[in-house]
C-alpha cells in the first residue's frame, strides 16, 4: 500500500513535468499541423538558461525566492525567444509548401540544437553532463504511513507551477481575445486572415507560448533529476510528444490527461519490474492507444474527404 | 461622405487573373457605391467566386486594380484588405465550428479594441511608407492587448464585456440572439449561413461580400434572408455585393448586376437590361434553367 502511494506521488510528479512538454507540441500542432520535433531541444536549451543563470546565484550567495523566480523567468523569456526565431526563420518561409517540409525542418533543427550543445566552442557546454544546482533545497514536506510515503517540498513545488502554468494557459486560451483567435486559426487559418486576423503573428506567439513552457518544464526536470546534458530533451520531447499522442494531438486537456497517464505508466513499470522497461512500455502504450484509438483518448474522430 | 467620389466603397478595374494560361477572371470592372445593392451572377464556373477571392485579396490579380474606400489594395494579403472594410462570407460555410455562436462573432471583431496605437495611425504611417514602423505598431497593439488579457486588468475586462454586448447585438440583428451559447457545428444550416454574416459584419466592414448566402434555403427563407440583406444594408449604411444563382430574387432586390460567364463580364446593368441582353440568355440557356426560371443550384 506504501509503495503504491508513493508510486502515484512519483508518477503524478512526472506526469505533470510531461504535461508541460506536451502543450507545446499539442498547441503548435493545433495552430500548424505540424509536429515541432525541435521542441524538446527547446526545452533543452531553456534548461541550459535555466542551469547558467542559477550558477550566477549561487556565485552570488545561495538561492532564495526572489533567484528562483528569476532562473523560472530568464529560462522562459530565453526560450520564447528561441521559439520565436525558430518559427520566424524555419517554418515561417515554409508555410505554404507541404507539411513534410517542415516536418523533415524540424528535425534537422532538432539535430543541429542536440548535436550542437554538444560542442564546446564559446558559451556551448559541451558533451559532459551537469549537475543542476539545488536550487530548492530537498526536504520532506510530508510524510505518511510511518514514513514509508514521503511528498518532497520539491515535488509539491513542480505539481503548483505546472498547475499554474496549465491553469493560465487554459484561461489563455478560453477566455481571451488571443485565445479565440488562436482557436479561430487552429480550425481554419485562412478564413481567420479574412477576418481580418493577423495570423503570422497568432503562430508566432503559440510558438513563444510552447516554448516558454517547455523552458518551465526543463527546469523542473532538473530540480527532480539533477543531471542535464545536450541529448535530454531527445527523450524527454519524445516522450512528451507521445504523451500528446495518446491525449489526441491539438487538444489541450487530452495533452496534460496524456501526460499524467505516461508519469503513471512509467512509475509502476520501473516500481514494480525493471527500470529498463520503462521506455519499452511508455511506447508500447502508445501502439495500444493507437491501434484502440487511432485519434487518442480525448481527440474528434474525422472523416477524411476523398 | 459628402462628395460623390467618397461614396465609392470598392472598385475593381480591369482586373484579370490567369492560372495556368487559363483565364479564371478576364477584364473584371465593378464599383459599389455607399448603400447600394448589387449582383453578381452566371453559370456554375463563370467566376463568381474567384472575382470574390480576387477582390479580398486571397488572389493576387495578374492585370489591373482594386481599390478599397479608394486605397489600392493590390499586393496586400487578406486580413489588411479585411481591415480596410471589406468581409465576405462563403459558398461553402466555413464557420469555426468547435466556437461557439458568440465566439465566432467575438473573433472578428478586433475593431471594437482599445490599441495602444490608434489603428487610424497606423494606417496612415502606412500609407506614408514607413511600413516596419506601422507593422511594429500593430505589433506592439496585439502584444499589449494579449498581455492586458492575461494580467487581467480592469480595462480589459470592461472592453471584454463591451465586446460581447456588441456580438450579442450582431447576432440579434441576425435573429440568432437565442444560439448564443451553442457550437457552430450544432445550428440548423439557415441558422450557420446568417451566422457568416453576423461574423463577417464583427469586422464592421463598409463593404460585405455575399457568396450565396441563400444556397440551400427554401423559397422562403431565401426571400426572408434577402428582406433581412436589405435591411442590413440600411441600418449599417453598407455596400453589398451578392452573389446568388436565383435570378429571380437577384432581380428583385438588386439595383445592379453584373453577369459574369467563362471569367468574362458579359452584361452589366438594371435587371431589366440584363434579362433582355441575348448573351446572359445563351450563357443560361446552356448551363441551367433559363433567367427568370429560377432555382438554379
């Protein structure tokens, strides 16, 4: 009973880190129908931000509130940053040429960012991993049945910013001007323009949004994690990307329920078997809830014209 | 809008467009005047809907111009030659439909904002040549205006509330005041039709461009839905250009019309003029029922 609670407790942590990740790519596919395969080398970089700007603290005498603060914003506005070149020079010039285009884009973007970290000319860090600064300082912040089930400080900081950040993103996109017209491009982004909708712009800023989250997200794997190194965000964007998958790509709450579910998979697989299962399984439910529901748990079924 | 010349809302001259060496649209003149109610009608495939994609600038005209409220619109894309004053609906609808009703009238109507930049500035910088200046404007209007949104301050909410008291207005003018609340997808197919052109009238346009609004109605409705084209006309003081296979109703509310076959203007004037021009009879004659027969789809 111990274990499972504290396996739920892991999972729903993992889950919600996934979460992140996930928006951004179910929300650039929902504006371009277009899988961003660059978005967890984005989420990478926004780490590598997050890890230079918190060694800066540390020089400067240890981590309080306001330094935490900071690392969390730095790492996001670097990142939408990123977004926004990589939308403006990579996708923009693209936008009407077939969607494999960009798709075969992105991944080279993806490749050069990964491969590239790994250079260490100039302020590149390099193929060695790095420690992430312990930037919260660990502790228990509740322990339950004797001390068998133990809810880290940390965790319960990553559950509130990732809740946070999806409760603002909801509100984003439902209740606000730049919501509905991003909802208006997403279903049909030429009639959007006859309304006089600016939709380069819309994209661009989905982009920023997706990006910003992701740095959130980078930061928080961190904290849990520690280790960071260039080829991270390969993994974690593959798996964010399935997790957006079995949530049914372009809806936003499928992306976070997606999410929740892999974090669960996962932990009972490596709690329960062998860790070296874990990604065998994370996969293979995602061939399940393909082949069950080729459209993902949450997605619309459509009928293709012919 | 005094002087007679500011009364022209939208003039296309000569404009041509070619695909392939096809002429989709050959010679295309047209000028729609404040208040005035025109047609636009001919065979399946005359153009009809292509003089529409040129005029909003979806297709760029190989040959000649428009002009909107007498500013060129050539070679700008369609949401700036939306914001000079023109909107259209489609043949087929294409409404947002996971939005609903009020939500697809809130998304058009960027007009009734508060920019930071007044948007008559930004034209006007525009217009003067200092483009990426009046691009930065704008810019820096929507990423103000989204930001407003997030930290939701009070002035955005009051603007919000203004906004919907605006779309709930349009969609009462448009007898939909009860759909509100409903996704697009679920109204009857009258109801998604009028529902267009609640939209597009979201973007307060000077001009509105019809693309068989009335498709798919019954004889009624369709009569209905051309009292109510009329109506809109005289409340907002609009231009309005109609395209509509029923040469019956066309004739009946229309003050003009152009009769477009094979991407040529082949008839242009009252109804009486069009009907008795020998051309639109053959154009008619060999395609559908003939002028006046009525029903075409």
């Amino acid at each position: 009973m111990s274990d499972f609670l504290q396996h739920v407790i892991n999972g729903l942590s993992a889950g919600t880190i996934y979460a992140l990740v996930a928006l951004g790519y179910t929300m650039v596919y929902g504006v371009l129908k277009l899988i961003n395969f660059a978005h967890g080398d984005v989420m990478m970089m926004g780490t590598y931000v997050g890890y230079a700007s918190a060694l800066q603290f540390k020089q400067r005498g240890g981590f309080g509130m306001a330094s935490v603060l900071a690392i969390f914003f730095l790492s996001m506005a670097a990142c939408a940053a990123v977004g926004w070149l990589i939308e403006r020079f990579a996708y923009r010039p693209l936008r009407e040429k077939p969607k494999l285009t960009a798709l075969i884009t992105a991944i080279g973007i993806s490749f050069a960012v990964s491969y590239g970290f790994q250079m260490d000319w100039g302020f590149l860090p390099g193929p060695n991993p790095r420690a992430f600064p312990e930037v919260i300082r660990r502790q228990p912040w509740l322990t339950l049945l004797d001390g068998e089930v133990t809810l880290w400080n940390w965790q319960v900081i990553s559950f509130a910013v990732a809740l946070g950040l999806m409760a603002g993103l909801q509100y984003l996109v439902f209740r606000t001007r730049f919501g509905r017209a991003m909802r208006a491009v997403s279903h049909d982004h030429r009639t959007a323009a006859l309304l006089g909708i600016h939709t380069d712009r819309v994209i661009a800023v989905t982009f920023m949004l997706g990006s910003a989250l992701a740095a959130g997200a980078g930061i928080l794997f961190a904290i849990k994690d520690v280790k960071i190194e260039p080829l991270m965000g390969t993994q974690q964007g593959l798996k964010a990307f399935v997790a957006a998958v079995i949530g049914g790509i372009g809806n936003v709450p499928g992306a976070v329920v997606g999410a929740v579910l892999l974090g669960l998979v996962e932990e009972f697989v490596v709690g329960y078997t062998a860790s070296s299962w874990r990604d065998a399984v994370a996969f293979g439910f995602l061939i399940l809830v393909l082949l069950l529901r080729p459209e993902g748990l949450f997605g619309r079924v459509t009928a293709e014209k012919v | 809008m005094s002087a007679p010349a500011s009364d022209v809302l939208l003039e296309a001259r000569s404009a041509s467009i070619v695909f392939g060496g096809l002429k989709a649209l050959s010679e295309f003149s047209l000028t729609v005047r404040k208040g005035e109610l025109l047609g636009l009608i001919g065979p399946n495939g005359a153009g009809k809907t292509t003089a529409f994609n040129v005029l909003t600038g979806v297709y760029q005209p190989t040959s000649g111009e428009v002009r909107v409220c007498g500013e060129r619109v050539n070679g700008m894309r369609p949401f700036q030659v939306n914001r000079r004053g023109l909107a259209r609906t489609f043949q087929n609808i294409r409404l947002f439909k996971s939005l609903t009703a009020l939500d697809n009238v809130k998304v058009a109507c960027l007009a009734e904002t508060h920019p930071l930049f007044s948007r008559a500035r930004v034209e006007s910088l525009q217009r003067s040549g200092l483009r990426p200046l009046a691009t930065a404007l704008d810019a820096a209007n929507d990423y103000y205006d989204w930001w407003r949104a997030l930290l939701l301050t009070p002035g955005f909410q009051a603007e919000e509330e203004a906004l919907t008291a605006k779309a709930l207005a349009l969609l009462e003018v448009m007898g939909l005041a009860g759909r509100a609340h409903e996704e697009a997808r679920n109204l009857p197919y009258g109801e998604q039709r009028r529902l267009e052109i609640a939209r597009a009238l979201g973007t307060r346009p000077k001009v509105l461009l019809l693309d068989e609004p009335a498709a798919g109605m019954n004889t009624r409705e369709k009569a209905e839905l051309m009292v109510l084209i009329g109506q809109l006309r005289d409340r907002f003081g609009l231009g309005i250009l109609v395209i509509e296979h029923d040469m019956k109703l066309v004739m009946g509310i229309c003050e003009r019309i152009t009769v477009l076959d094979h991407g040529e203007t082949i008839a242009a004037g009252t109804g009486a003029e069009v009907r008795a021009n020998p051309k639109v009879v053959e154009a008619y004659l060999g395609d559908a029922p003939a002028p006046g027969a009525g029903g075409a789809a």
